[in-house]
C-alpha cells in the first residue's frame, strides 16, 4: 500500500500526458516537435511512469526512498528548466546549462524535502555539502545521458540517476566543504573552456566534468590534477598538427573534439578506482592504497597512448608491433620509435604527479611507470590482433587503461 500510494502523483501525471490532447500551455511546455502532431506528451508520460516505477520499487528496499524522490526532481527540474531555454530561443548549450541548473536545484529540493518527511530534519541524515555532492553529480548524469539519447527522457536515464546517487550517498559520508567548492567551480571552468576550444563535445564535456568531481571530492585534489592533466594535454596533442594528421588519416574525428565515448573509454577504469578507494580507505587502507596506484595506471596509460598515437603518428616508417614489418601511418597496432618516447614520457609525467599528489616514493613511483608502459604496450597488441571488426578504439581504449590499472595496483599489493 505505502508503494502505490508514494507512486499515485506519478501515475497521474503519466495519465495526463499519454491521456488528455494537445491543449494549453502544459502542452507546450513539455511536447516535442514530434508530439504536436499525434497530440500527447509520450516522452513525459514515460518518463513519469518511470519515475513511479523507482518510486514504488524504493520504498522498502536498499534503494533508498531519498534517492528516488531526489532523482525524479532532478529530471522533472532539468526537464523544465531545459524547456524554459528552449522556448525563449537559446541555444544547444544554453539549454544544457539550464537544464543541469534547475537539476539541481529541484534535486535538493527533493532531497530536503524527503529528508524531512523521514525523520524531520531538513536535511535528513545527510550534510548539505554531500546533499551538493549528489545532486551535482545526479544532474550531470542526467544531461549526460539525454544528451546521448538525443534529449528524450529515456526510463533508463531516471534509474541510471537514481543509482548515482544512491552510491554517491552511501560511499561518501562526510564532503569537505573546501573541496566541494573547489570541486564545482574547477570542473565547470575546465569543463567550460574545453568546450570552447573545441577539444570536446557537449557530451564529452560533461563526462569529463563528472569524473572530475568523483575525483576530486572521492579522492582528493591530487586525483584531480592526475585527472585533468590527461584531459588538457590529451585534448592539445590531439590539436597539435591537425592538419598534418588529417592528411596521413590518423587524425581524430570532429576536428579532435572528444565525445563521450572517447572520454569515458579513457576514463573509466579510474572512476571505478576511486570509487573503490572511497569504499575501502577506511576499512581497508592497504586495498585502498592499490586502488589509487590502479587510479595512477590507469591515467598514466591513457596520456602515454594519446603521446604515443598523437605524436608517433606524425614520424615515417611506423612498423606492426606483433611482426615489427612496416605498415602504412594509420595501421592499428602500428608504432613508431619516437611514439614509444613520447608514451614513455607522458607515463613519467603522470608518474611524477602521483608523487606529488600522493606522497609516492620512488619504487611505487615506477610501479606507475611501468603501469602505463604495460597499457601502452597492450592497446598497441589489442589495435593489431582485434581492433577493426567487433572490437573497436573504444573498447580497446578501455581495456589497455585496465591492463595498466590493474598491472599498477597488483605489483604494488605484490611488491
């Protein structure tokens, strides 16, 4: 009964858009161009269903009701604040911005309000920076994944946010406010600016702005400048001799702009690091010291691919890795001596962040190193053996930042 009875508004309102015809400004507000023409609100009405699915399923269940409720204001906010944009004349990214704003907002709202339902308080069990912390990252979740599914509020988008902030609720119980601040405003700017340089697409730009502040409020500042370090020189080596590049067919697509994909194949294994060491740095520091030499290998094998790529691919007489014959610039799986230079020096400078950021000494220092050398070396035997038919760049992005991880985190559990 407390199920049906906490998803009724919502099937109300899923009624009223599938139900009711096109007529008044409820109408306007929320149709797509492609709804004015059959008369009914199908994308909100979903979506509404959707929400009342998570709504129901939350109550009773580890789901919590507070993450449900503040998912379903973060998309109905964002939902709203990016129709506001739109039918005053701004643009694609106006209206992103928009969107993520109200998402924000209204997803506090939720949170507040569900917290004080729950145990009166008006923030409930929560502190209002990691109240900040969830919301932010449910919104840029949330723009992320409409951006993908071309605007459409998508039911898989309303789980997918409710699930962030589940974990982002659970695995961070305490945010410092300072770093929060920081957090915020450094990923907005980067995120901003990246955009404006054309080194990322909308998509791409709010991925990297979400694993930035997974970094930096999970981790910590030294997480953070691991982080953008590979955005920023990643993104200018791609810039670097475009043309040059363009001509030899090894130059990246939309004008070197990254999407979310690129982003994410480069950047996941060391969101799942810092997620793991935000799960375990208190119960278990040792496996939590692995997790972020995983973070450092990880990154150190993403910038030593893109010198290795960006930079080895301008040289003469690239040779397959697996036969060392000489193939055409462009042969996935070809690599250059002056590549392998390059690679090495951007996982040594990775390396060198790390001990800085992490206090490393110089053996776990080299463990990095190595790391990214064994990941480098990986995406070059993946590119030759697989890439070309069922395996793509992204894919084999993702798993040569795996091997480079996990080649870090294991030597130094061994060593």
């Amino acid at each position: 009964m407390a199920a049906v009875l906490a998803a009724a508004p919502l099937l109300l309102v899923a009624g009223d858009a599938l139900l009711l015809g096109e007529d008044g400004p409820f109408f306007e507000l929320f149709a797509r161009s492609e709804e004015f023409e059959s008369g009914q609100l199908f994308g909100l009405g979903s979506f509404a269903l959707a929400a009342a699915a998570v709504v129901a399923f939350a109550v009773g269940t580890p789901l919590s009701v507070v993450a449900a409720v503040t998912a379903v204001f973060t998309l109905t906010g964002g939902r709203v604040g990016a129709a506001v944009a739109i039918a005053r004349g701004r643009g694609t990214f106006a209206s992103m911005l928009a969107f993520v704003l109200a998402a924000i907002a209204w997803g506090a709202t939720g949170t507040v309000a569900a917290g004080f339902v729950a145990d009166g308080t008006p923030f409930g069990s929560f502190a209002p920076t990691q109240v900040g912390f969830f919301t932010a990252a449910g919104a840029v979740t949330a723009a992320l994944l409409r951006d993908m599914f071309g605007g459409r509020d998508a039911p898989l988008i309303l789980v997918s946010v409710a699930v962030v902030v589940w974990l982002c609720a659970n695995i961070a119980p305490t945010v410092p406010l300072t770093r929060f601040v920081v957090g915020v405003i450094a990923t907005t700017l980067l995120g901003y600016v990246a955009y404006g340089l054309g080194t990322a697409s909308i998509a791409g730009m709010l991925t990297g702005m979400l694993l930035a502040l997974f970094a930096v409020v999970l981790g910590g500042y030294g997480w953070f400048a691991l982080l953008v370090t590979f955005f920023g020189l990643g993104a200018l080596a791609s810039k670097f001799r475009y043309d040059d590049k363009a001509d030899r067919g090894i130059a990246e697509a939309n004008d070197g702009a990254r999407g979310s994909g690129n982003v994410l194949a480069n950047s996941a294994v060391a969101l799942a690091a810092v997620v793991g060491y935000a799960a375990t740095v208190s119960p278990e520091p040792t496996l939590a010291a692995a997790f972020r030499l995983a973070f450092a290998g990880s990154v150190a094998t993403a910038l030593a691919d893109t010198f290795s790529s960006e930079f080895g691919g301008l040289f003469d007489n690239p040779r397959l890795i697996t036969t060392l014959g000489t193939v055409e610039p462009g042969t996935d799986g070809a690599i250059t001596w002056q590549g392998e230079l390059f690679g090495l020096t951007g996982a040594g400078l990775i390396a060198g962040l790390a001990a800085l950021g992490f206090g490393l000494d110089a053996p776990t220092t080299g463990l990095v190193v190595v790391g990214g050398l064994v990941g480098m070396t990986a995406d070059s035997l993946l590119g030759a053996t697989l890439e070309g038919g069922r395996v793509g760049n992204q894919t084999v992005n993702f798993l040569a930042t795996l091997s480079g991880g996990v080649t870090a985190g294991v030597l130094f559990v061994l060593v």
